[in-house]
C-alpha cells in the first residue's frame, strides 16, 4: 500500500483540552509540593482517591506516572536501577520503572511544564490492594525513603458474588483511615464534603460509561487505544468538577461523529475487544497496525476499570467499598467470563485480543483457558499476544503484526463462510 493510500489515525479535537487539563494537574501538584500550607497524598488509581479529597489532599497517582513512563518509552533504561536494588524483574513493571526513574532523577512529567521539577514529595502514601499486592510494596519503598506514613485498604481477591460481609469489611478499613488523614491533614473529617466528592466522582464515572459506550455504534467513533489517552481526568481528576466538564464536552463530539457517520477506523469491518493492559510502549504502532487492517478494538476490561456505578453520595463509604470491591481485576474467572460475554454482545464484537502481561500477573486472564474456553464452548475466535505494560523489551513488534494479521484474516475467513 502507498503510503499516501495508507489511513491515517484520526485525532478527537478533545485531545487537546484534555492536555491542557492534565497540565494543570500535574502543575498544581507541583505548587502543593512547595507549599507548606498544602499537603499531598498519593494514591493507588483505584481509590480511595475520594476520601482524601475529601480532607483537601493534592492527590498523585503513581500508577499514571508508570504509565507515562512507559509511553515515553523511558521503561526499559530505568527498569534494572529497581532490580538492583532486590525488586525482581518479573513483578510490575511500573512499580520498578517508577522506582527507578526516581532513583535516576527524571520524569516524563519535567516536559509537560517547566514548573514542573519532578514528581510532589507525599505527606502520606495510601494504597488499596484490589489491583495486586505490588502497589503495597510500591509504597512501602517510598514510605521509607520519605519517611512517612504508608496506610491503606487489603481488599479481597478472586471473588465471585460481592456480598455484604466484603462491603462491611472495606468499609471499616475505609473509615479507620480517618483518624490517621485528620492527624496528617490537619483537618476535621466532614462527612457533607466526602458526600460531595463521592458524588462528583460518580457523574465522573456515568460520564466516562457514556464516553465508552459510544462504541458501540458502527462505525466505532473511538477505539481503545483513544481510550487509554482519554482516560486520564477519570484516573486523576474523579472527585473534580473539571473531570465532568471534560467529558461532556467529548461525548458531545463522539455524538457527532455517531450522527455524521464518521468512525475512528476507515471502513470498518472487524470489531476486537482487548482483555488485559495496554502496551504503552507501543500504542501508536498497534492502534496504526489494527486501523491499516480495517479493525477497530471497540472495548476493554481496561479502560471500563475506571466506571464505578456503585457509588452513592448519600452512602459514601459502604458504597466506595461496594464499587471498589466489584473491580474486574478482583473477581473469579466466572464472573469475568459473565462480564466479558455481556461486552462481546454490546459491542457486537468478531473476536478477542488477549495480551499476557509478562509483569502483570494480576491483570493477564490467558493463563487458565479463558481463551481456549471462549473457542471451544462460545465458538468466539482468540488471539493471545505476550507483552508488557511497560518493559519493552518483552515486547516483539515482528511478532504482534504476523499474528494481528493473521488474526484479521481468521475473522474474515468467518465472516465469509
């Protein structure tokens, strides 16, 4: 194909504004950590980010610097200064490329602004291990060098129905942060600002459904590989008004493009869902690869991690604890299959991509049949790709084209049977 035939990626005029947005985060974490006045707590992404905005924190996510790392592709030099410090090299890789990019002094954040010196020294480090035990540890490392508190959540894993015992129990762990956030804030609990913020955070979260839900239509407005950029204000700005604002203005222009017919893929003719983590490393090259294949990866377990229904302003902390505890990551092959098979159906997907996340362990559902069974029992065509999320060195770009390829030409074997 000549390169002048060749589709290009088309860019969500939102992109921009989004941009703009995340600079103003990452700008005003930079004031807080200058401030004397102000205090700042980092937070594992998926809460409980509201309880501390609650108490007026500047909350920080190790887990988006992670991935900015691995976009910038800066993973893989900075990887092994994690391992030689004893983290091995088989555990998340965001944890050892964020650990070592701090122990090298360097952060894709410095080229976002000037003012922007490298990542907010925290006054507390709070986790919740309903993603894996890593973020754990990931904090724990920093806990010790800054020497300050590391409190957090231990959350349940492989769970099937999510019943009132496992809400009860987060819940308390939730509430018994309290003491220790007001001692470190310097600010009395207020159960009308937690209510507050829980609510903004579920408009954030019914926004962020809408977002994603758009793809449903054919074509496609956006893909996946937009999602993972999109994201970001639900990952770092839930609780925040701005956030909302945010992702009125894009739903607004991906019904535009619904009405007028236009789709994020060029001729559209197969629709993927993507189980597992992004490459972040390579999301330019595998959006380019499936577009140049008329395929559109119209969903993913990933980008919908970031919806949570089940908050409820006038219940804050047993309905943060219900939603944090419904995570995909946290649940049994059986529910995921149930979750997965109700995606396939409302996107009106042809097959699915799942990615084996060499360092995410926690996050990879092609290691126990779950690719097999959907062959053998659903009769729904897989591909399973090894990877990473951030360590490209796992990565083998040769081999990601011959199967992706191979896979289109599957689905359009079927497709002409």
């Amino acid at each position: 194909m000549n390169d002048e035939r060749k589709p290009k990626i088309k860019r969500i005029a939102s992109t921009k504004s989004m941009g703009l947005l995340m600079r103003d985060y990452f700008v005003e974490l930079a004031e807080a950590a200058e401030d004397p006045g102000r205090k700042v707590a980092w937070c594992t992404s998926v809460g409980p980010a509201e309880l501390l905005r609650s108490f007026g924190f500047d909350v920080y996510f190790p887990e988006n610097h992670g991935a900015m790392l691995g976009s910038a592709r800066m993973a893989a030099d900075l990887i092994p200064r994690a391992n030689a410090l004893g983290y091995s090299p088989d555990i998340c890789s965001y944890l050892t490329s964020d650990v070592g990019a701090f122990l090298a002094g360097v952060s894709p954040m410095t080229k976002v602004d000037e003012r922007i010196k490298g990542v907010p020294g925290p006054d507390v480090l709070v986790f919740n291990t309903n993603q894996c035990r890593d973020v754990q540890d990931w904090f724990l490392w920093y806990g010790r060098h800054f020497d300050v508190p590391v409190i957090g959540v231990h959350s349940y894993a492989g769970i099937g129905d999510v019943r009132d015992l496992h809400v009860k129990s987060i819940a308390g762990q939730m509430e018994a942060l309290v003491p220790e956030l007001e001692r470190i804030s310097g600010t009395k609990f207020d159960i009308d600002r937690l209510r507050e913020v829980v609510g903004l955070s579920r408009r954030c979260s019914e926004l962020w459904k809408e977002v994603l839900d758009t793809a449903s239509a054919r074509p496609a407005p956006l893909t996946f590989f937009d999602g993972t950029i999109l994201m970001g204000p639900a990952v770092v700005l839930r609780g925040d008004s701005r956030a909302n604002e945010f992702y009125e203005t894009l739903i607004a222009e991906l019904r535009q493009r619904i009405d007028e017919g236009e789709g994020a893929v060029e001729d559209e003719a197969y629709r993927i869902y993507w189980e597992g983590m992004p490459i972040w490393g390579r999301l330019r090259a595998n959006a380019t690869l499936f577009l140049e294949n008329r395929a559109c990866v119209v969903a993913s377990t990933y980008c919908n991690s970031w919806i949570f229904q089940d908050l409820d302003p006038e219940d804050p902390f047993m309905s943060m604890a219900r939603a944090y505890t419904k995570l995909f990551i946290v649940r049994n092959d059986e529910f995921k299959e149930r979750y997965i098979d109700e995606m396939l159906d409302v996107f009106s997907v042809d097959g699915i991509l799942f990615h084996d996340a060499k360092t995410c362990p926690n996050n990879s559902n092609s290691r126990y049949g779950m690719p097999e069974r959907y062959v053998e029992d659903k009769g729904v065509p897989t591909l399973v790709i090894n990877g990473d999320l951030n360590d490209m060195r796992l990565v083998s770009d040769e081999q990601m084209v011959t199967n992706v390829e191979a896979f289109i030409e599957q689905l359009a074997e079927r497709k002409d049977a």
